[in-house]
C-alpha cells in the first residue's frame, strides 16, 4: 500500500518556478523519481490557487503535472474549516495564513500519511508542527508527517 500524501499548492507550483532554481530541480526530480511511490493528493483549495495564477502558460503546465500524476482531489468540507478554525485560533498557524491552516486540516481529515509543502515559514517549521500534532492528538486525529519533499525522498537531489 502507498503512502498517502497531500501536496499543498507550492509544490507543484515548484515545478516551475524558475526564480527558485535549486527547489525546482528538487520538485522535478522528485516528481519523475519518488512521486509514483505515494498515492499524491492535493485538494479542491489547490485547484482554486493554481486557477488563480496570471501566468496562463504557468496555470496550464500545473494543471497538466497535477493530470499526469494523478492527484486525487480533496474536497473541503465543515469539518476541514473548523479544524483550520482551530489551528489559528490555538495558535498553530497565523490568523494572516487562513489557506495554509486548510492546507493542513485537508491533510488531518482525510488521514494524510504526510503533508509536503515549500512552506518553511507557517509550516514546516518546529512550533507550528508542534502545535498541529498537539491539537490533532487533543482532537483524536491521527498523526501526519509534515516536512517537504526532502522528508519524502527528495533529499538526494539537493538541500535547501
């Protein structure tokens, strides 16, 4: 069986994004070498993001990456918002990142084995990893590994 795991908007993203050259080899080489491991989901949230990029030829070419390796769609349910509602609130994520908390609570309510995103600054950083793993548990939700693609493999084509 394969690992579930969520891919929040900033890694297909990544893909592409040549103003990052290191990050977008990692993402590269980790979606053409680690990616067919993994049963990757993203959600409905990461749909209504890449469709809101200006970049036509940049939405198309995630649109079409996200088609090629079959992403599972997440849909958003109450649940998922009162669990986002809850991490700001607690604390985990600021109040100013509303998408990064549903990003996380998609991962949470659907039993994610893992969440990766580029995110270093609201998520995958110790304190707000912390405090998700502690609502989670408060709240009966499963652990979920949170980290970016390094902690999914793609530590062998370069560290940040």
């Amino acid at each position: 069986m394969k690992t579930k795991l969520y891919l929040d908007t900033s890694i297909p993203s990544a893909f592409y994004d040549t103003s990052k050259p290191l990050r977008q080899l990692i993402t590269q080489k980790w979606f053409e070498n680690e990616a067919h491991f993994y049963d990757i989901n993203i959600s409905e949230l990461t749909v209504e993001e890449v469709e809101r990029l200006d970049n036509i030829a940049r939405r198309d070419n995630i649109k079409n990456l996200i088609l090629k390796y079959n992403a599972n769609v997440l849909q958003v349910s109450t649940e998922i918002k009162d669990l986002a509602d809850v991490y700001i609130s607690e604390g985990a994520i600021p109040k100013t990142e509303p998408e990064d908390a549903l990003h996380i609570a998609i991962a949470t309510v659907n039993k994610m084995d893992g969440l990766a995103p580029w995110n270093f600054k609201h998520i995958v950083s110790i304190n707000p990893i912390r405090k998700v793993h502690e609502i989670n548990k408060k709240k009966n939700y499963p652990l979920i590994e949170i980290g970016s693609l390094d902690l999914f493999g793609g530590e062998k084509y370069g560290n940040l």
